[in-house]
C-alpha cells in the first residue's frame, strides 16, 4: 500500500525537516502566542467517567451559528488541554467552524485534585466514559476525536469502546504520531538525553502535585532522583498499583492488529518515518486493518509537520479535509 497516496504530501523546507526541531517547535509556547478566540471563550467542564472518577475539560461553542461538527482533543503523555499543539489545531478546526472540547486525562493539566487514583496509560474506562458524556453536550452534531501520541493510543483504543454504542454519532478518529507499543518508546526516550530529561521533569512535578494534594496516599521523593523513564516507571507500578511488573502494565495499551481488528469507526493515522520516539514499524504493522487508514510521511518528527516552520501546521489542513468529507462536503483530501 502507499500510504500517502490519500492525503497530501507533507513537504518543508530542506532546512526545516530535522526531525527533532519538527518535534521540539511543535511544543514550543511561541507557537500558540497571538489571538486565539477559540480559547478565549472555552469554559471549563467536570465529565464523569463513572465510578466516582472526574475528568476536567475545556469547551467552546460558536458563538451566533451552529458548528459544522464537534471536535474532541486529547493530549499527549504530561501534555493538556493548554499544550501548544492542542492550542493551534483547536484554533485552526474553531475557525473552520467546529466546536472545540480539549479534554485532560486524569492527573495531567489542573485536574489532579479530582481523583485519589494515579493516572495510568490503561485507564481506558475512564476516558471513554467521559469521551462519551462530552460528545452529549452537542448530540445532534457529527463528532471526531483527534489524539496526539499517547492521546492518539487512547482515541484509538476508545474508537474500540464505542463501536457498539446506540445512538453514538462517532465519524473520524484522526490520530497524530500515536504511541503504539509503549516499552518500546519508553526504552527510545531512555536512549535520548534530550526527550528523557523533557519527560522525567514534566513528570516529577505531577507527581510531586499529587503527592501534596494527597499526602495521606502517595510519598514520592525517594524517586524523585531516579534518572530513568523505565526505572521510575517500574518503582511507580511496584508501589502503587496491582500489575504484575511494568511489562505487564506496557502490554495492557501497547495496540496491535489483535487489538484494533474490529475497529467499526473509520480512523486515521498520521505519521512520519523520523519519529525520534515512535518506530515507524509500529505504525506499518497495523497496514491493511479494515477502517484503518495509514498516512506516513517522510517527515514530520513527533506531532511536528511544521510549515511553513515553525507557524504553519500540515495536518491542521488534512483534519478539517477529513472532517469535510466525513460530513459530506468536498475536502481537500
């Protein structure tokens, strides 16, 4: 199969295809400075995610005419619903009018408060639970779910969740740089000074905020000079939850043509060859799974598609020409 045959092709500047500047800019704060009314005019929700779990989110409605469709995004590992990439594609889908939900996995944004449980990557219940309770707030419109890394694990898998759900209005799962066997990636950011210094130093200080907010639960600081993503990892499971080791924990949401071969949803994945931390044969693997569109560039980095660099966004352009076809209109795609 060519995989790009059925979306544009991801192109920058020769100077501008660096895989790690394409995925360090795509974070990068200067990126959402400047107007961004679909911010300015979210408010914050409280989803239930059943069984006494809370998830906090961020919606906004259009303000004099209704939405073309209602479009949920979920973040990546020790991201939120303020992350720069969640801020310019909510901005770039508001204006072309879709309503705007930035959901916050547990423990990740301001919502630690919510919930006595830490947040694990297999917390799918949860999220879909709450997925679902959001698209009820806008019910007569077509909705999509876009996840970015592990946000794209966790709209994959909950794409699975709701195939069966009566009444759901589910067109489009779009999935950027999706996280796909977990150990492996982990291993990766291990090998990487860089990325393994960005993600340990976001994840300490939410787990030092839980452990204040929860003092009675939780004591971390004899982790805290742990200098391994795998090693924190393994204390964190041992300690505190009932999986039997971190290799049964990575098994749980590592996806795979076993556990996405039912997916009813139609769904699309987009990713680059030079993603530092997600092997593209993590992504090849899942050719050819019915309703599973694969789009692999050659470059792009993690969540990056920079251009023109570092403001403009490729795949901004390819979500709403998914959305348009999806809703019967003439995309770009």
């Amino acid at each position: 199969m060519n995989h790009e045959q059925f979306t544009p092709t991801f192109s920058p500047g020769p100077w501008a295809r660096n895989p790690h500047l394409q995925s360090i800019f795509a974070s990068l704060r200067l990126r959402a400075l400047g107007k961004n009314e679909m911010a300015d005019r979210a408010i914050n929700i409280i989803l239930d995610g059943g069984n006494g779990v809370r998830l906090s989110g961020r919606h906004t409605t259009l303000p004099n005419k209704k939405a073309k469709a209602f479009v949920l995004i979920i973040h990546g590992w020790e991201g939120s619903s303020n992350s720069t990439y969640v801020l310019h594609a909510g901005r770039y889908l508001y204006r072309k009018g879709c309503e705007i939900f930035r959901l916050n996995l547990r423990d990740h944004g301001d919502n630690h408060h919510l919930n006595e449980g830490l947040f694990n990557g297999t917390l799918i219940e949860e999220t879909a639970a709450a997925v679902l309770n959001a698209s009820r707030l806008s019910p007569d419109l077509p909705f999509f779910i876009i996840g970015f890394s592990l946000g794209g694990n966790f709209a994959l898998r909950i794409a699975m969740r709701l195939n069966g759900v009566p009444g759901g209005n589910l067109r489009h799962v779009i999935c950027v740089s999706p996280l796909i066997d977990p150990y492996r990636s982990t291993l990766i950011i291990d090998r990487i000074p860089l990325y393994r210094h960005y993600f340990l130093r976001k994840w300490k200080r939410s787990l030092r905020r839980k452990q204040l907010i929860f003092p009675h639960l939780y004591q971390f600081d004899d982790m805290l000079r742990i200098r391994s993503t795998l090693e924190l990892t393994e204390r964190i499971i041992d300690r505190y939850s009932g999986f039997d080791g971190y290799r049964d924990y990575f098994n749980r949401y590592t996806l795979g043509r076993e556990t996405l071969g039912d997916i009813a949803v139609p769904s699309t994945i987009i990713a680059s060859r030079d993603d530092p931390v997600i092997p593209v044969d993590d992504i090849e693997k899942l050719d050819g799974i019915n309703n599973l569109k694969l789009s692999i560039q050659r470059y792009g980095g993690h969540c990056g598609f920079l251009d023109p660099f570092p403001w403009g966004c490729w795949y901004e352009g390819v979500m709403d020409g998914i959305i348009e076809r999806s809703i019967g209109r003439k995309g770009i795609l």
